[in-house]
C-alpha cells in the first residue's frame, strides 16, 4: 500500500526535523490546477533523509542524492524530498552545483519566482509567503525573487522557464523582470540543449503558446535559441497576409486545433511551417512579394533545426513532412488527387489539415469552405480504404468446395481473388453470396443446374 504525505510529515516532526512542502504544488493548488508533484524542502541532510523514508518501508529513488534530493513513491506519485539549499548557483555552467542553507526562508530566496517561492509546513500547514507571490498570482504575473538580472546570471535557464511558465500558466511578465530577461539573455548560450529544448517545448505546449512566443521575441531570448525564427520578424508579405512573417506564425500556432496527443507534432509544425520564406523571399513580375518553393526550403530548414535541438526522430520527421506539404491543394472532387494528398502525409493527414487550416485563419481570404470539402474527401476515401481491406470474397474455401463437389487446390484460390477483386472494385457487393455463386460458376464453367 506504501505511505501517506501525512506518515511522511509525522515522521518528520517526530524526529525533530523540518518539512515544508514547496514549489509547483503549492503554486497550482492556489490556481486550482490539479497538481501531482508534492515537493518537500527540509533541514535534514540527504543521507538522514534517506534513511528516515527507508525506515516508513517506502519506494526510495537516490539518482538526485547528490543535488540533495532524495526521491519517493507516495500514494502512486513520485515526490521529491531536497535538503535545504542555499548556495548561488555558478553562473554560466551547465548544471548548478549545490550547497545547502540553514533554514526554509535561505531556501525560498534561492527560488525563481515569486509564485514558486510558497512553503506549507507538512505538519502544521504554517503558509509563507515572502516574496508576494499571493498577488503576483492574482495579477497573474511572473517576477523573479530579488534581483532579476542578478537571478538570470546565476542560472541563465531561468530566463526560459519564466517565459515557459507565462505560457503555461496564460500570465504576464511583470516589467522589471523582462528588463532583466533582456539584460542577460546573451547567456542563454551557455546552456545544454537538452536543459533549453526541455523549456521551449513546454513553452510551445502551454495554454498560450502565442503569448510565450511574444514574450520570448519581446526578452530577445529568441535570436539566441530560436534564430532561424529570429529572422521571420520583420519580414513583410503581400496582399495575401495581414502580419509579417512572424505574426503570421504565432497567429498560426494559436489557431491550430490540437488535443493532448497532438499538441506537440502541430504547435512545433505551425510554428515552423513557414520558417523558409525569408530565405527564399523575392520580388515577383507584379512587383509583389514571392515566397516561391518556400515549403521545400522550409522543410530543410527545420530538419537542420530540429536535429539541433534534438527534439526526438519520429517527432521531427513528421514535422518536416508537414511543413514539406502545407502548400498542397488537392482537389476534393478528384479522388485521385485527395488519395495522393494523403498518401504524402502517412498516418497525419488530419494534422495537415489542421495545419491549413490555421495557416488561413490569418490571411486575407477565408478558405474554409474548401477545407471543409477536403476533409469531407478524406474522411471519404479513408473509410473506402478500410472498407476495400475488409473487402472479402463473400464465399469461402469451403463453400466452393461443397458448391463444385471437388478436392481443394490452387482453382480455390484463382476464384477467391477474383470474388474478392470484383468487392473491392465494387462490381459485386460485400457478402453477396447468390452473386459470387453465379460469377464462379461462370468460371468454372458449371452453370446452375
Ligand atoms: P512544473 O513541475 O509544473 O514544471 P515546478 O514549479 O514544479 O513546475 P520544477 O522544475 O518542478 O517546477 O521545480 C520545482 C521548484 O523548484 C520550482 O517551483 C522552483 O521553486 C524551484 N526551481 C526549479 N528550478 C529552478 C531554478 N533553475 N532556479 C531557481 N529555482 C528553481
Ligand atoms: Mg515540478
């Protein structure tokens, strides 16, 4: 069955330590957000932590143990348990190094913004709150604890979660600290891939997205993790398009239809979808902007970017495929052109209909009646093809076997692909048995007695 959070907090106060329940937990049940991280701060080392969660007889977890952080299954949810920190991180490197404070309130100055820097005592539930952070929440802001460039250039990475959480959380960020943003983002560089990757992928999956993007583009963190996004701001079009190159993206990323299975592949694809038009834009006959082949450059673009960031293989390829083809046109009534559409995107075509979809939602023509009819064909030709794989000879082996009174052999087969032919050709309906019987006796030469 394993334990409780209050085992936990009453282990804890027995023994004369510490436990304060701190972070993103806090931070969302005041949002009213379910939340399954329960994080812990407390005053005993990691190695009396240990020993303290091994003696309730929990799941322990010891990968964390030397950033102080002893990990622990309670009530089928890991929570992590971290030993008081109070050391400034060094600036710059890859990953902090650690060193621990005296007291909870050390602790909370350590933290990086205001609306995770809240504390719960686990067994008295005493509540702190030193930083504002109760109306930071209802200002619906993020602002750094203390000095923001100063936090910044102790862990440049922070710059990326604030702009992260404003994303998810759909929050502002309070001036002083996107002054802060700015004054250091050219230490974003210093960061693993890995650490920034993580970061704007939550950023492009969060409840606003456009607004995280604004406010990356705004800090000028883009130019330094995104630059091939850098250069679309500014980049003006025609009379098809309301908003430059950029705005159009954003645009297009907070118009796209997503579910949690398909948030990441169509926010990622939207964002970049059009991520080659400044390198390919030109001057045409009538003196307007072109963006000629832009997908094709586009989609080589992003597959250099993508495997940058290293953000997964399956991930991106279906990405590149998208951004590859969201110029395509079919046209719905040729069921030819809406099958080969669809066999260009294996297994997305629906996310490429999002993505057109969006793509429109900020040009100067509405082009919804025509998506409408092309995801009609679609729906249409993918139900023809399930039907024609169900497609069957509607007599079996056995069947033809009691029908001609003949051993079986190879003319069972001959007459089966033919029965089954003519179903999926539509010139015999499924399971129509009379039919069949006619057509194989015809074969066979037999004629109905
Ligand atoms: P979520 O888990 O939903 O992404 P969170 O706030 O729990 O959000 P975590 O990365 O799990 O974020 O970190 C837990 C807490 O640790 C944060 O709320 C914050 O107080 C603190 N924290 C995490 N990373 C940093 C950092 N780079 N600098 C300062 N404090 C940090
Ligand atoms: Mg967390």
């Amino acid at each position: 069955m394993g334990i409780s959070h209050q085992d936990l907090a009453a282990a804890f106060q027995e023994r004369g330590y510490q436990l304060w329940l701190v972070g993103g937990a806090l931070r969302d049940r005041l949002l009213g957000i379910d939340s399954h991280d329960q994080d812990y701060a407390t005053d005993a080392d990691p190695g009396a932590v240990e020993a303290l969660v091994r003696g309730l007889g929990a799941t322990v977890t010891t990968v964390g143990k030397r950033f102080g952080t002893i990990g622990v299954r309670i009530q089928g949810h890991w929570s992590e348990i971290t030993t008081f920190r109070g050391d400034s991180y060094a600036g710059g490197t890859r990953w902090p190094d650690v060193t621990f404070g005296a007291s909870i309130e050390e602790d909370l100055a350590r933290r990086d913004f205001t609306v995770n820097a809240f504390a719960e005592d686990a067994y008295t539930h005493r509540f702190l709150d030193l930083y504002g952070g109760q109306q930071d929440l209802a200002k619906r802001v993020i602002r750094a604890v203390g000095d923001p460039a100063a936090r910044f250039r102790e862990d440049p990475l922070r710059i990326l979660r604030g702009i992260r959480f404003a994303s998810q959380l759909d929050f502002g960020v309070e001036p002083a600290t996107l002054a802060g943003m700015q004054q250091t983002v050219d230490l974003l560089p210093a960061l693993s891939q890995e650490r920034v990757t993580g970061e704007l992928d939550k950023l492009l999956c969060g409840a606003n997205p456009a607004r995280g993007l604004e406010i990356l583009r705004e800090s000028g963190a883009l130019g330094f993790v995104l630059p091939e996004l850098a250069s679309m701001v500014g980049c003006e079009q025609n009379r098809f398009h309301q908003l430059d190159v950029w705005g159009h993206s954003v645009a297009t990323v907070r118009a796209i239809a997503v579910t949690p299975e398909t948030v990441r592949l169509r926010r990622w694809a939207a964002v970049l979808h059009d991520v080659g038009k400044p390198a390919v834009r030109h001057v045409k006959a009538n003196g307007e902007w072109g963006f000629y082949r832009h997908e094709t450059a586009g989609a080589e673009i992003a597959a250099a970017m993508l495997d940058r960031l290293r953000l997964g293989r399956a991930e991106s390829h279906a990405i590149v495929l998208l951004i590859r083809r969201h110029m395509d046109r079919p046209e719905p009534g040729d069921r030819r052109s809406v099958r080969r559409f669809m066999a260009k995107v294996p297994g997305h075509w629906r996310d490429l209909l999002a993505l057109k979809r969006a793509d429109n939602a900020s040009h100067t023509y509405d082009d919804t009646e025509y998506h409408d009819r092309l995801e009609a064909a679609c729906l249409r030709a993918e139900a023809e093809e399930q039907e024609a794989l169900r497609a069957e000879s509607p007599l079996t082996g056995d069947d033809l076997v009691r029908i001609f009174d003949r051993e079986p052999g190879p003319w069972i087969r001959v007459i089966k692909d033919r029965l089954s032919a003519l179903v999926l050709d539509g010139d015999l309906a499924p399971g129509d048995r009379e039919g069949a019987e006619r057509i194989a006796r015809r074969m066979m030469n037999r004629p109905a007695p």
